[in-house]
C-alpha cells in the first residue's frame, strides 16, 4: 500500500490499540516501529516499543484510514481516529492530537532559505556537527536497506518525475539536432586551434608509444605522459623549440 494512510500499532497479546499515526509513504513509516528505537529516543511511544522489544513481542500493524489526496485530509483524519479512540477508551501513548506538524509553507521555506543563502559554517561548527552524527547518534545507525526496496525507489519509467514530460517549443529548438550544423563553415582561427591540438594530441600518443623521439631542446622541460607508466612526453606550452 502506497500513498497517505492513518495507521495504529495494536499490542497482540491484548488486541489493544496502542498509537496511531500519519505516514505519507505507504507502509515504509509503519514499518520502523518494528525496529527497536534508539536509546535517546524519550517519546512514550519509543519507550512502549523498547518494553515491548525487551519482552519479544512484535507490534501489529493495522491500517484504520487511506485514500487521501492531500496532506490536510490526512492530518485532519490522524486527529478524527486520535480523538475517538481516546473517548473509545484506548490507552494511547500519543503525545499530541495528531496532524502534520513542523511543516512550513512556502512562503516560510522562502524567507528561511533567503536568511541562509550565502552563510558559511566554521571549522568548529562542522567538527560539532560531525561529532553530534557519528556512531549510535546517527538515524541510520545499524540500519540495512532492503535491496527490492532500494530498487523500488529507483526513479526510473514511470517513477522518474520527468517521464512523459515534454519540453517546451522554444526549449527544443535550442537543443542540438543531428545536422545542424550541415553548411556552416569554419573560421581560420578555430580550423588552427584544432590542427594544432590534434597535432600535439597525436605527437604525444607517438611519444609514449615509442615510435618519436623527443628533440634534444625539448628534454629541458620534458614531462611524462602517463603517471603511471613515465613514459617520456612533452607539452606544447613548455616546448621551448616546438616539435616539427
């Protein structure tokens, strides 16, 4: 199941509803509860799934709510089943009333963005950083990634955001065409420019094959082709005699 969906983790032992939440990717959210959380976590919900973790028991997932079209929708159905299943009696560990929270709009990003535009961090400030994210403080401490899910998040076909997108027509004729250039003419200084780089590309291939010899003047400055090889070469630039 994909999309937004309200669901609530049920205790197996007592069939008892225990959180409910707001995911707005299908099952992947639902699905971290069934791992154990992270010792800093201090939320009610984190210490119920510790104390469930320590005891072996494995959460229950239940989907109570999909289909919505917007982030509103679901946030105000998250608040709908929040409310009824506290006047139904459940013992919820929810710490609030539920919806989406946190979220600015676009005009709050904007202004946000704009204040940090340009800003560089210090050399101190990115060491805390780091330090703050290494080892068990990390999310994704110890955390393995399906590899079907990996793929299933590959954005290719239909899952790329540009598919079946077609560019404007003002966009496609700036875009180059096979034989679009058929005609046109060079200039006499780009017809020098390229002889005289294939020239040098082409005596420098015959340096470090051995099959030139590199003149006596041009030993002074001479520079290996290929780090790794060091065979002898030599460029254009540094030539104080340049090559026939």
């Amino acid at each position: 199941m994909t999309g937004r969906l309200i669901y609530a983790l049920v205790d197996p032992r007592a069939g008892q509803i225990r959180y409910v939440g707001l995911s707005l990717r299908g099952m992947d959210r639902p699905r971290v509860h069934l791992r154990r959380p992270l010792d800093r976590d201090r939320t009610h919900r984190a210490n119920l799934l510790r104390h469930w973790s320590s005891l072996g028991v494995v959460p229950e997932i239940q989907v109570l709510d999909s289909g919505f079209l917007t982030d509103e929708e679901a946030s105000q159905a998250e608040r709908y089943w929040i409310s009824l299943l506290r006047i139904a009696g459940c013992d919820l560990v929810n710490h609030t009333d539920g919806g989406i929270r946190g979220r600015p709009d676009a005009a709050t990003r904007k202004k946000i963005g704009d204040s940090n535009r340009g800003k560089t961090r210090t050399d101190e400030s990115r060491a805390r950083i780091k330090i703050s994210k290494m080892g068990e403080k990390n999310p994704s401490y110890g955390v393995r990634q399906d590899p079907a899910k990996v793929a299933a998040r590959t954005c290719v076909g239909e899952r790329n955001g540009m598919w079946g997108r077609q560019p404007a027509p003002e966009t496609a004729a700036t875009r180059f065409k096979p034989g679009h250039n058929l005609g046109g003419t060079w200039t006499v200084e780009q017809r020098t420019k390229l002889s005289g780089d294939n020239h040098w590309r082409r005596r420098n291939k015959e340096v470090a094959a051995g099959h030139a010899k590199v003149p006596a003047a041009c030993k002074i400055r001479a520079r290996p082709v290929c780090s790794s090889c060091k065979q002898p070469g030599h460029y254009r630039t540094t030539c104080p005699n340049p090559c026939p």
